[in-house]
C-alpha cells in the first residue's frame, strides 16, 4: 500500500487568518474613534443627557486611558509600585464618576428611576445607531487599502515619471471613487445629526408662506467634502498609503554591534507617536481646503470656450434641486440664491466637518498600517508552525506569485534562522522532499533574489540593439503610378531623416530629444547641466546670439529645475535611478533582498553545530561567490552610473544600494570568520577568499563603516519613504 501523502498547505493559509485578526484590531480602533465622533456631532447642551452622561464621563476615561498609556518611565522598572498605581487609578477614577453623577445631575435625582432608565437606553440607542451609520463611511478606507495592498516602493527615473506610470490606472479611479463615496455618506450623516439650529435642513420653509425652499449651505458642505476627497486621494497616491511599511532589518547583525534592527515597533506605539501629527495634519488638510473652496466653487470653468461655461454652483443646485423636486413642491425658479452660502459660520463648521472626516481617514489607514507590518508570529512562534508539513508550507510563501506573501515569507526564514533551533534543525535534517532538500529550495530561492541584484544592472548596462538597415530595393513603379512622393534621404540606421522644423515650438523638442540622446552617457563626475544646456541654446537662439540671452536661459531652466515643488518632478536624481535598476519596477522592496542574504549567512553559520548532514557546508562556497560577485558588481554600477543632466544637485547617494551592501559585507564577514579555517575544505581558493575579504572590507572614503553606513541608509531610506 503506497505511503499516504500530506497535502502541503499553502502559505497563504496561515498568513491570511494572521491578516485578519490584525484588521480586527485596527478595526477596533477605528469603532471608538467613530464612537466619539458619534457624541460630539450630535446635540449637545450643557443640561442634556447627552453630555452629562458620556461628555465628563468621557472626559475622566480620557484622563485615565492618558495615565495608563503615558506612564512614568520610573514605574515602569517597578512591577509593584506599577501594579498598585493601575489600581488606585482606576478606583478614583470610578468614586469620581460615580460621585459626579451623584452630585451635579438633577435630571436624575429629580426624574424616577425607570424614566432615568429609559432616557439611558435611548440616548444609547441612539449613539449606537450614530455610531454604525459613521463606521460605513470610515470602513471604506479599509476596503480600500485591502484592495490595493502592496509591499515595497515605488520604482521610477522621477516623479512625473510615476505619475504618469499611475495615473490613468483604475486604482486611481478606485480611489478616488472610494473616498468620494465616504465623503458623500458621512455628510449626509453629518447633516441627520446636528441640532436644527445649526440651519443645515435639505428643506427650508420660508418665514412669512411657509412654502418649502432649497437650503444652499447642506450643499456648499457636500460639495466641499466632495472637494475633500479629492484632496485626500492626492495626499493618497502621492504619498502612497497602500504600502505596508515592512522594516528592512528585522533583526541585529551579529558582524557589528553598532547597527541596530530597523523595527516598526509595537502598532500602539506607533499610533501613539502619531497622536499629534495626525490631529495637526487633519486641522491644516481641511483649513486649506476650506479657504480655497469657496473661490472653486464660485468659478466658471469655458468646457467650450465662449459657448459654455462650467459653474460648481449652478451645476451643484440644478442636481440637488431635481432630486429635491421629486418630493417637495419647490419654486419655479431655478437660479441659486443671491447670498452666498459661505460665511464666518458656515466655514467654521465646514472646517470642523472636514477635520472629523479627515481624521476617520487618517486613523484609518494609520492603524491598518501599523498592525498589518508586524513580525509573522503566532504566540511567539512562527505561523507555520501549525502546518503537518512546515518547511513545505514555507517554501509555498517563498515561491509566492504576489510580493507581500513573499516578503511575509522571507521574514518569516530569517527569525526561524535566528531564533528558533528546532525549526533550523527541521530544515537541515529534510532531505526526502520532492524537488530537492528543504536547505537546497531554499538556497535556489535566496540566490535567485541575489542575483536578481546583478541580472538587473547586467540588462541596464546591456547596449541596445541597432535595428537592421533596411536592404536596398529598386523601385519598379512607373513614376505615374506612385501616391505618395519617394523618401529623399535615408539615414544610416535605415530610416528616412524627418523634415526639419517650421516653428520655434517643433524646433525646441526636436533639439531637445536630439541632446539628449546624444549627450545622456556623459562620463560621470563631469557637470552635463550646463553642457547641454549650452548646446540646447546655441542650437535654439543660434550660435552668434548674445551671450546674455543665453545665460538667462540657463538660469531659466537651472531655477526651473531646483525649484523644491515643481522642479523637483522632472529630476532624474542618481538615487532613484539607482533604486530603480537595483530593485526592479513597478515595485522593489530592499527587505527581501536582506532578508534572502541574513537568511543564508545564518542558516549556513548555524549549521557547524545543527547541520549533522553536512549538506549545507557544501554550498558555503556558492553562497560566498555570489556575495562578492554582487558587491563588487554594485560597487562598480554605482561609482560609473552617470548623473542626469536633470539632476542640477548630482547628490551620489542612494541608500537603497548601502543598506543591501551593507548586508552583504556582514554576511561576508560572517562568513570568512566562521569558514575560514576551513577554505581548503570548500574548495575555496587563496584567491577567492582574497577577493570575499576585499569584498568585505569597509572602506572608509566610500563610506561603508560598518555602524555609520547602516544608520546613514536608514535615515536616508525614511527621507525616500516619506517623499514618495
């Protein structure tokens, strides 16, 4: 009878239940926020239920959750003292509550008891229903951002670059779709829930006949958080808040002390270092917004110039008073009110609208962010560790078609390489699998991304094809035969030179696109901004134009360029370009590439003392040729990549590339340190181990020290996350 077979399961299995208890969480979090958003928008009055019952109540638990959260660092040390400071905070807490309540509410002194009961249960009532009408629009930011996630950066030569990459893309589309709908509903929303005194009714009776009328302010406060959700689709895609923020080091070198694991930190940490830029971030957002909204909505845009003329007003009324009509019997008249709908009141409370619904946004996607980028661990262990078959289920995550189930993968390899012992000693000992031993599957995929590394500069660095020049053939066609006129010149690559320029507008591109193809592998360390801009003039304005005219125009473009909010996005600066070969594009995530390598050199240092098998000592010599084949292939990639002529600062800096250098050269020296005694053994030649230890040296005019590089990279990589 043939042995049972053990379906492997995939990875996906235990990551997407993992996924989803984190979405809970962040769910939570999201539910008070709406809970609280729920109690200020409603009615409330100093004498109200309302805010004798959840408004200085809420207040004491706010001062409390502060308390627990911000502790003393010193109490901290002391479990004790600590223990019995919760506890005495939160018995004052409760005598304090319960004596306010005691003492200053006369409503339920003088009110029986069951009509007190009932007042709680409807007020309840009611927040509750406020409360899960609020969480529908805040809920779709997860829709969102669970539709559209994504590991690593976006890869790209420039800014504009990107944003042409992305932005006719239906993720676009959906985007904005999203936010425009949660726009839409939470005004409504908003709109349901405020006292009547606030004058925000859809319907208006007038004063003296009582005939229903149009209110314009609900819609000037629809139209602007419509506005809004523009705005923040911009801060969206711009800032990319689809990525999961991985960290790039997961754990601490064992080559140099001084470097220390880039981690995310616990997500409540997160959120709490964030208490204040989100709030802030939120009040700029919708104060901006509010001050340039009324001049937009105002404008009349010519769609057809002096034919038709687009007005956000008029366009904004006519909607709403057609859908109005159909259930109140509204004036003839169809033009908008002659007074504006905007005032100081009005843009107060549109301020507050946008600052409430820009907040749910923010906390929104923050929180999600930080709980889905923690560690792949269940209680302390790795995901996988439930699986009947492991090691297999790993290799499925390894092997994964979609980058954020690989990168969860390679995460998941490089703690099981540091910390857990049964697991590394599973992975030598398995050797009967399909395909190869579990160490050999493994050792396939970690150098496949290496040499990604070197695969992608080697198709940079590849000359383009010439196309092949068209043969010469005799044209046999009477001359009384022919439609269209014979080619007059032919150039040496086969294709007919196009006519020369008739304006000043076809004659500036043709130059243009002419320098730069000429001129775009300047040696490196030479200025080609000024260079091309020289040969750009001279062949525009002339070669005898005056010398003034042409210095104007360097400074025209020079300025054009360092300005910081437009020029900067037709920049191809050194480090993107860098980045983008490196990494690969659309996206490229420098946590995988260091994690493949941390992976190797800690399973491989591990195995003198797991490895009973010896298997993996037999490909230590692979595992080191292919760290210095790779650092001396980057090294020579970025000392001879040239600058730009774009790129007026030419600052030779990528950090990208010192962070995967820096992994490599401690994985060398790692490496050289526990093998090297037995190179001969390896088959390792005098010569190989040579080049693995100049390899492996930090070299202090390239600025490799073994503590600086990594906290130079990694300040840097934050600068880049936070730009793109």
């Amino acid at each position: 009878m043939p042995p049972k077979t053990i379906r492997i399961r995939p990875y996906k299995d235990f990551l997407t239940p993992a996924l989803h208890r984190r979405f809970a969480t962040a769910t939570a979090i999201l539910a008070i926020l709406c809970y609280w958003e729920a109690v200020i928008i409603g009615e409330i009055t100093y004498d109200s239920l309302t805010w004798y019952f959840l408004g200085n109540a809420g207040v004491w638990a706010g001062v409390a959750a502060v308390i627990f959260n911000f502790r003393i660092p010193l109490w901290e040390s002391l479990a004790p003292v600590s223990s019995l400071y919760k506890a005495f905070t939160m018995i004052a807490v409760a005598v304090g509550v319960l004596y306010y309540y005691l003492c200053t509410w006369p409503s339920l002194r003088e009110a029986g008891f069951w009509s007190s009961i009932i007042s709680i249960m409807a007020f309840t009532f009611r927040i509750s229903v406020r409360t899960g009408l609020i969480f529908i629009p805040a809920f779709m930011t997860f829709i969102l951002r669970v539709a559209q996630l994504h590991v690593g950066l976006r890869t790209s030569y420039s800014p504009i670059q990107t944003f042409l990459q992305y932005a006719w893309r239906f993720q676009t589309i959906q985007t904005l779709g999203w936010y425009s709908l949660s726009a839409y509903l939470f005004s409504e929303i908003y709109i349901w829930s405020i006292p009547a005194s606030a004058n925000l009714n859809r319907i208006t009776n007038v004063p003296k006949t009582g005939r229903p009328n149009l209110n314009e302010k609900p819609i000037y406060l629809t139209s602007y958080l419509l506005f809004l959700a523009l705005v923040q689709t911009g801060f969206h895609l711009f800032f990319d808040y689809d990525r999961i923020d991985m960290p790039v080091l997961k754990i601490k070198p064992e080559a140099s002390p001084d470097q220390e694991a880039y981690s995310t930190g616990a997500p409540a940490v997160q959120l709490r270092m964030k208490l204040y830029t989100l709030p802030r971030n939120a009040v700029i957002r919708a104060s901006v917004a509010a001050v340039v909204w009324p001049f937009i909505y105002l404008i009349s845009i010519p769609v057809i110039p002096f034919v038709y003329w687009f007005n956000i007003r008029n366009f904004a009324w006519s909607t709403w008073r057609s859908c109005a009509k159909i259930l109140w019997n509204l004036p003839k008249s169809g033009a908008p009110p002659q007074v504006l709908p905007f005032h100081a009141p009005v843009w107060l409370r549109t301020v507050w609208t946008g600052f409430l619904l820009t907040m749910l946004w923010e906390v929104a996607n923050a929180a999600l962010s930080a709980y889905v980028a923690q560690e792949p661990l269940k209680n302390e262990r790795p995901i996988t560790y439930e699986s009947h078959d492991p090691n297999g289920s790993l290799l499925t995550g390894l092997r994964g078609k979609k980058l954020q189930t690989r990168a969860f993968a390679f995460w998941e390899l490089v703690y099981i390489a540091q910390r857990f012992e049964g697991r590394r000693k599973i992975i030598f000992e398995d050797i009967n699998r399909a395909g190869g031993s579990t160490w050999s599957q493994i050792l396939a995929i970690c150098l496949e991304v290496i040499n990604g590394v070197n695969t992608r500069i080697e198709d940079y660095q590849r000359p383009p094809i010439a196309p092949v020049p068209l043969p010469a053939q005799q044209d046999t066609t009477p001359p009384h035969a022919r439609k269209v006129p014979p080619l007059r010149e032919i150039g040496a690559t086969g294709y007919a030179i196009p006519p020369p320029p008739r304006s000043r507008s076809e004659k500036l591109v043709r130059t243009a696109e002419h320098v730069v193809k000429t001129h775009g592998q300047t040696p490196p360390g030479e200025s080609k901004t000024v260079k091309i801009l020289e040969i750009i003039a001279a062949r525009i304005f002339g070669p005898r134009s005056p010398g003034g005219l042409r210095e104007q125009f360097f400074l025209w473009i020079i300025q054009f360029l360092r300005a910081p909010y437009i020029g900067v996005l037709f920049r191809q600066e050194y480090r993107r370009k860098v980045a983008t070969v490196v990494l690969g594009s659309p996206y490229g995530d420098v946590g995988i590439i260091v994690d493949a390598v941390d992976a190797l050199t800690r399973l491989a240092v591990r195995s003198l003392e797991e490895d009973k098998y010896g298997n993996v000592q037999r490909d230590v010599k692979n595992i080191i040729q292919t760290f210095t084949t790779t650092v001396n292939k980057l090294e020579r990639f970025e000392e001879n990549l040239p600058t730009h002529w774009t790129d007026v600062y030419e600052e030779r800096r990528s950090p990208e590339a010192d962070i995967i250098q820096a992994a490599l050269k401690g994985g060398l020296n790692q490496l050289i340190d526990a093998f090297g005694d037995y190179s001969e053994d390896l088959r390792l030649s005098r010569t190989e181990m040579r080049m693995a230890r100049e390899a492996a040296e930090s070299l202090p005019d390239q600025n490799y020290k073994a503590g600086k590089a990594m906290r130079d990279a990694r300040h840097a990589m934050r600068e880049i996350q936070k730009s793109k």
